[in-house]
C-alpha cells in the first residue's frame, strides 16, 4: 500500500508540461501575475502586493495562491511544468492531512487508508496537474481539521482558524462551504474531541481575524462577479428559459435538480464530470476501489443486520454474551452492536459528520447552473469522501482480512490503467481545451518576425503572449507589458485602416 502511494505521487509530478498538453488561460494568468510579484513585485495589472489580482477574466486570484506561487518560481523558474508543479505539491500536502487527520482520530490503518484513496483518486488527480488556484483550497481545508483534531490547545487553534479562513481566501465556493460546515465542525469537536466553549472562542477569534479583508471585499462586491453571472439566481439565464420573475419554487427545483445530478452513476462511477478539462473520462469521480468499498460495505451492513432480522426478538440471557468491557458481544448475540469507526475511545469522525460535509461540498456547485455536475466547484465534498471511504475499508477490513490484499490489488489495477489512459490518451483527447496551439506557435517562434506573427495571432490575449514572453524570451513584467501595449496599439491602427 505505502509503495503505491509513494509511485503515484511522484508520477504526479511526471511530464506536466505534456499531459495536459498547452496551457489554459486561467494558468497564464496565475503564472504571470506571481511571477510579476516574484521578481518585480507588482502583479499582472502593475498593483504592488495587492490583497487579490484581478486580472478581467475569471474570479481574482487570491492571496493564498499567488504569493504561495511566487516564492516557488523564485525557487523553480517560470515554465508550465514548474506552475502546475505547485498544484501538485498542494495535493500531495493534502494526502499527507489526510493521513495525518486519520492518524490522529483512529489510527494507523485509517490514516493509510485515506492517504491511499486519495492518492488513486481520479476526482484530484486531473487538478492536481492544473495550474488552478482552486486545487489549494482543500489542502488548507483538510490542514484546518488537523490542527482541531491535534486536541485543545491555544496554538493549534489558531493555526485550524488561520487554515479555514485560507480555504475561503483560496476558492469562492469555500465562502459557501466553511460557513454550513461550522455548526457540524462544533457538534464534532464537542462530542469527539473534548473541545470546549473556550477553545472555540479562540478558533472562531482566529478564523475571524485572519477573513476581515476577505469579508470586506465580499460585502463591496468586487469578489461577486463571477458568481453573479453563473448563480442560478442570475436573472439573465432564467431569461433564457423565457421566465422573467421566477419564483420561489423555481429556484428550489433548480437547486436540488443540481444536487441530485451529483449523485448520479455516470458522474460518481462511470464517465465523472463532462468537461474534460476537469475529468479524462476514463472513469467515474469515485474509483474502482470506491466501488468495491461501497459494494463491500453494503454487503457488510446487511451480514451483520440479518440474524436480527431473522430474530428480531432475540434477547440476552447469558453472562457470556456480555464481553470484558461491559458491552453485548455480537458474535454471541447474533446483533450488531458496532459501527463504522465504532471504537468510542478514539476521535473517529463520525458518518454523520461526513455525510453531512459531503452534501455541503455540493452545494456551491448546486447553486450555479453551469456544467451541473461540476467536479471543481464540488471539489469541497472530495475530503470527505475519501474519508469516508477510507472508514469504510478500515472498519470492514478488521472482519474481513481479505480486503486488505483485495483492496491494495484493486487500487494498483486501476492506478496502472487510469495513468496509462491519462499520459496516452488524454493528451490527444484534451488537445484543443488547453490553448495548445498558442504553445506550438510560441515554442515555434525563433526571430522577431516569428514573435509579431504570434502576437497579432493572440490579439486581444494579453495573458498569452505575456507569459510566453517572460517563458522563451526572459522579457521581465513591466516589458512584457510594454511589449504588449505597442502591439496592441499596432493592431489596432491596423484595423482601423480597414473598409
């Protein structure tokens, strides 16, 4: 098991400039608005160390991303490879919470268990490997449930409260997520962790403190844009629909149509987001172990509940069915009297806990009415399924020994095929969704008349011809963006000369 989640996270950090092939937009912009800070500390508009970069396109980049960034080109350079390196390096810190959080509330095996679901899971693998901001918002997510789970201290709280203000500076849909989370977050940490009113207070302090620009710019609306033109409450595409007032029920039919869609076979098991730059396709969001975890389990809860609905009034009578600690032996008694993660002494996170954060990861998507089912925006809900999964193999596992070599098999079968289709396949198949023509064309360009052709080519797409300038030429910020101004302006007199 540890083999394999060694060989799958370096192969993460494999050919990264090949698969995907190009580079799409939204890591131009990244990338040249941290490179900017790293070396002349402006990003991409010329603002010195802004809060977020607002580039014009897509949602603004936020802090917990760009600075990250610019200290790893500092350190990397600037290449496309080198850019997605870091989303990869979120993720791997990702599994290793994962790990860690599964450590601390059950034990080894859980903790193995989740680092092994998450490391073969198709859902990340695919963001793991883009240059988006938004891959980093779950690592933040699970490192702030590390730190509550690490027990009742001053520092650890703080550090869960700085940790989930990150998430929600990382990716809006968090701004929805963290604040639905937190009344189960409480009942957890209560019941669980022997967490009080006291250590709450200095978490809620923390995590208050360190959100105060990000509340602001949320309230000002300058955060809200993209999310005003996708909401399912934007009136523009209910005019699409020919309703002009829709009404209550409309927003609520909409609403849980999109959560259910999140649950459907073809999304979860066979085909996974439609979008292929989001998803290769090759499977579900859930993996063949998933599967067979799930199968398992069902089967599990139905052994273990049939001789008491075969007997529903079997009772105890003999002392011998009561164990050392007091409670009813189930092999005696023929009843179940554990559960997932059923050992009380330990701070397992309970289904209830995770059942309840996977629903809440769905909602951002839900509340959009975009490529519904949408495995970025949901991607707050893939911890938790991890998790969950995981807590299903370890808790079976214990009754049933062959799923330990039957799971370990399952996951290196489908790790072995999903990368073969992801480096062979995918390439070929996702060609046109990462701008790769604007690669060939720039890598092509060898004399200046070369690089006019590939800027007037990219008219109008400042962020292409920027980083491809910084990339193959060593052209600094500020001349990138002189660079680009005079093409721009001769392009336009051009047109302007035309009938």
């Amino acid at each position: 098991m540890v083999l394999v989640i060694v060989v799958v996270n370096v192969t993460r950090f494999i050919d990264l400039d090949k698969s995907p092939p190009g580079f799409h937009v939204d890591e131009m912009g990244a990338a040249v608005t941290s490179y900017c800070l790293a070396t002349e500390g402006v990003d991409a508009k010329g603002i010195s160390y802004p809060v977020f970069s607002d580039l014009n396109y897509g949602s603004p980049k936020p802090p917990t991303y760009i600075y990250p960034m610019a200290l790893w080109l500092k350190v990397f350079g600037l290449s496309r490879a080198s850019v997605r390196a870091l989303s990869a390096m979120f993720i791997v810190l990702s599994i290793l919470g994962l790990f860690i959080f599964g450590r601390l509330t059950v034990g080894w095996s859980y903790g193995l268990w989740a680092a092994f679901f998450a490391s073969i899971s198709p859902w990340i693998w695919t963001f793991s490997r883009i240059g988006y901001e938004s891959s980093s918002c779950v690592t933040y997510l699970i490192w702030a449930m590390v730190f509550i789970a690490c027990g009742p201290r001053t520092l650890y709280m703080i550090a869960a409260g700085f940790f989930l203000s990150c998430a929600m500076y990382a990716y809006p849909p968090m701004r929805v997520h963290v604040p639905l989370m937190l009344p189960f977050l409480i009942w957890y940490g209560t019941k669980k962790l022997n967490l009080k009113f006291k250590h709450f207070s200095i978490f809620f302090l923390s995590l208050f403190a360190f959100s105060i620009p990000l509340i602001i710019k949320v309230l000002n609306g300058s955060l809200q844009q993209r999310f005003n033109e996708l909401s399912i409450f934007a009136p523009e595409y209910w005019k699409t629909l020919g309703i002009n007032h829709p009404g209550v029920w409309d927003y609520a039919y909409l609403f849980f149509n999109n959560m259910l869609k999140h649950f459907q076979p073809n999304f979860l098991f066979l085909h996974g987001d439609q979008a292929i730059v989001h998803s290769t396709q090759f499977s579900g969001e859930i993996c063949w172990l998933g599967i067979l975890t799930l199968i398992a389990g069902i089967i599990w809860i139905l052994f273990k509940l049939l001789p008491c609905v075969s007997y529903p009034r079997k009772r105890v009578s003999r002392i011998s069915e009561v164990n050392s600690s007091g409670n009813l032996d189930e092999h005696k008694t023929g009843c179940p009297t554990k559960t997932f993660g059923h050992d009380n002494t330990k701070k397992n996170p309970s289904p209830l806990f995770l059942f309840a954060n996977i629903v809440i990861g769905i909602v951002p998507a839900a509340l959009t009415y975009d490529g519904s089912p949408h495995a970025l925006r949901s991607i707050g809900a893939w911890p938790f399924v991890i998790l969950t999964l995981a807590l299903i193999m370890y808790t079976i596992s214990r009754d049933w020994p062959i799923m330990l070599p039957l799971g370990v098999i399952t996951g290196m079968l489908f790790s072995f095929f999903y990368l073969k289709d992801y480096f062979q396949v995918y390439p070929k198949k996702s060609w046109g969704m990462f701008n790769t023509w604007s690669t060939e064309q720039a890598q092509a360009a060898k004399s200046e008349k070369d690089w006019l052709k590939f800027m007037i080519v990219n008219y109008g797409k400042d962020l292409n011809v920027r980083y491809y300038l910084m990339e193959r030429e060593g052209v600094g910020c500020f001349e990138s963006a002189t660079i680009w101004e005079k093409i721009n302006q001769k392009v336009i007199t051009e047109l302007k000369k035309k009938p």
